[in-house]
C-alpha cells in the first residue's frame, strides 16, 4: 500500500483489482514469461508513447562547441565507450550544418550536439548557435591545448552566456601530448586538477593551458566555469593509459550539472565483462523508457513488457545468444514465481491506482514511472549476466541470477533518481 492512501481509496482500488482479476489469472511465471516473449501492443502505439514519454522527460543535451579536429568526437567516444566509427555513422543532421549523436542509438539516454567548426572561412555560426542554444543543457567547450587561436570559440561561449548567464560552462583542453617534451609520456598521478601547476609539467605546457584560460577571462553571469585538462588517444597511438584525464573530465562534468552521465553511461566500476560495460547504457535508456510509459495512462500495462522484451532480446542479440521460448523459460525460470509474481502486483497495482480520478492519477504516474524503471533495470542486469554465463558455457546458478536482480532493483534508484 502507498503511504496516505485513505480508506475510501484502499476500497476503491480493491473493488477495481476484484474487477480486473480474470477469473484464470496465470500465475506470475507464465504471465512474466509470454509478456517477454510476445508482447501484444500496436508498434505506432507504442512509438507514441515513447514520443510523448520523451516530451515529459527530454534527453540531457550536450553541446560540444569547438573547431574543427579538436577533439570532439574522441570525447563522445570516452564518455559513451563507442567505436569512433560507430560515432561518426550515428551522427544525424539538424540544421544544414549542425548534427547530433542520441546514444545508445534506440533507447538513448544522452544526445550531443555538434556544430560545425568554428572559425572556419565563410561560415556563419549564428544559425547553429541559435538552434543547440534552444536544445542545449550543457555547454561543453572544446579545444586543443596547442591551438592558442580559440577566438571563435570564446566568443561563441561568451555570447551564450551573455544570453543564458544561468548556464555553467565545461572546457575541455585536448590533446596535452602534443605539446610534451620529446620522449615525454603521461605524467601519473594526474596533476592538472591542482592550482597551481606542478613543475612535473613542462613549461611550454602549462603556458598553453593558462593562456587559453586568461584569454577567456571571465564569462558573463555567475555560473561555474569548470576546465578539464585530457588527452584521449586510441591504442595503436602508443599512448597510456588511452583516455588520460578522463575522470577529470567526468568530475567537471559532475559539478556543473545533476544528471547522473555517469552513472547512466558507466557500469560499476568493479566490472571487467566487455560485455556488461557496453550492455549497461542499453539497459538504462530502456529502464528509462519505461519510467516514460509508466507515467502514461493504461498503455503501460503493455508497453512496459514490450520494451523490455526489446531490450532483452538485444541483450541476448549482443552476447550472441537466441532469445526463444526456451530460453525466455530458463530465465524466468532462474528468476523465479516470487519475481513473476511481483511483476504481477506492480503491473495491476500501479494501473488500478491511476484509475482513481485526481489522486490517482498522480500517484499511479510516479508509481508506474517509479515501477517500470527499476524492474526494467533489474531485469537488464539479471539477464546480462546470464548471457554472460551461457556465452562462456559456465553453470547458470539460480541464486546468483536473483541476486543480481534484487540487487540492481535497490541500486536502481541512484541510477534513474535523476528521471522525475
């Protein structure tokens, strides 16, 4: 029972479940099991909900203003752990020369903007500026440490936050190794979180990193400006480790704003399983989908199993598993009657509550959000690592595929706590 929910509510809600109730009501197992496998809701029906789910709801924006080669796509890259090529094929345009990258690509839980260089011959900023300026939550400025001619870049920030002087500011300098010292690699530990700066980096360095700080100077407004020192590098560059400064950036990222990016985008960080790391971000953009669908009128009651029955099937497309009727019985059957019937409860629960007109539309909304995200998220992370053990050929144990989804259905909340 939700706490304050009055008597006159409580009779309300067991007269509509008694009407609900079929007269061979499955038990959770089998109920669980054919929503997985064939979920029943109209595909258009469906994508409209998702579209009005991401309407309440929208994507956190980032928008990377740099010059062109500054290294914008090698800091999507860092963040989401995609292949640069997958990056540069999942870009789509929004302005004629504006684009953006929704990652992961069919349950996205970030979008990127992407402008066009900045400063180059006969283009005109104004007209991207002013579109990623009315989609934007973050500016996210980007430039190579070795480039000292950010003019356009600067003026650009300065113009968004003459306009928005609520906005905090991330910079991102790039490239540090290039303006090393020959036979110079990464100096470890990372100093450039420190003021001011360690004599362990050369001078011609730190005079690079502070001139482009002094020739920003201060922004309009009184938001925080956060810079953040990297060098991200692909393997066959020789450089280690690859994503130098990358922590530094997520800690920037994380003072300027409150959306967990992190935590949405980066599984634990005890996880070494290639695959879980990749199947994490997939597993929340669905979790999130569904907390979407969940603040939707009846539609949920189908449009939750139906996205993940979506997401599960991916999982098991990612870990080169079949998704079957025999396979969905293994897992289900791993999981156990008491998840089933839990899944059960919610999924009438929170839809006989939004039946309650005022209150329970309300409550049932938050409920349904609340309900379909975490059992969402908990049944991603079950079924990754029972992918995972069925990949290697290792015994599938019952009590440690449920324990990974009571443990995720309790961790979800610090990873969705940012979805309203």
């Amino acid at each position: 029972m939700i706490r304050g929910m009055d008597h006159t509510h409580c009779g309300m809600a067991r007269m509509a479940l008694s009407d609900a109730k079929p007269k061979h009501w499955p038990d959770g197992w089998s109920r669980l099991r054919e929503a997985l496998l064939n979920p029943r809701v109209d595909p258009e029906k469906l994508e409209e909900a998702l579209r009005e789910a991401r309407v309440r709801q929208p994507l956190p924006v980032v928008w990377l203003i740099g010059k062109t080669q500054a290294g914008k796509t090698s800091i999507i890259r860092a963040l989401t752990g995609s292949a640069a090529a997958g990056i540069g094929n999942g870009f789509q345009p929004c302005t004629r020369t504006a684009r953006f990258y929704d990652f992961p690509t069919e349950a996205p839980v970030v979008r990127f903007l992407d402008t066009r260089g900045l400063g180059e011959v006969a283009y005109d900023p104004a007209e991207d500026i002013h579109y990623c300026e009315s989609q934007a939550h973050l500016a996210l400025g980007v430039m190579k440490v070795a480039d000292l001619q950010q003019d356009a870049v600067f003026e650009a920030l300065r113009q968004v936050r003459k306009r928005h002087p609520e906005w905090p500011v991330l910079i991102a300098q790039t490239g540090l190794h290039e303006v090393y010292p020959p036979g110079a690699n990464h100096i470890l530990p990372y100093p450039y979180d420190q003021q001011p700066w360690s004599l362990q980096i050369s001078h011609d360095l730190r005079r690079a990193l502070q001139v482009q700080r002094d020739r920003l100077g201060n922004l309009p407004g009184s938001a925080p400006v956060r810079w953040a020192a990297i060098d991200l590098t692909l393997p066959e560059d020789g450089w280690e480790p690859v994503n130098y400064g990358l922590e530094a950036l997520w800690t920037a990222m994380g003072e300027v704003s409150a959306w967990g990016l992190q935590a949405r985008l980066q599984s634990d960080p005890g996880v070494r399983n290639a695959y879980a790391r990749a199947a994490h971000p997939q597993i929340v953009g669905y979790a999130l989908a569904a907390a979407g669908i969940g603040a939707l009128p009846i539609i949920d009651l189908v449009g939750a199993p139906a996205i993940q029955a979506k997401l599960l099937h991916g999982l098991a497309t990612l870990y080169g598993q079949n998704w079957d009727r025999r396979t969905v019985s293994e897992f289900i059957g791993l999981l156990g009657v008491g998840v089933g019937a839990s899944y059960v409860v919610r999924s009438l629960g929170r839809e006989v509550i939004k039946l309650i007109p005022g209150w329970g539309q309300t409550a049932g909304a938050l409920w349904g959000a609340t309900a379909n995200g975490a059992t969402t998220y908990a049944l991603g992370q079950a079924a990754s690592a029972y992918f995972f053990r069925r990949q290697r050929g290792d015994p599938v144990d019952a009590e440690a595929i449920r324990r990974v989804y009571a443990e995720a259905l309790t961790s979800s909340r610090n990873v969705l706590k940012f979805f309203p």
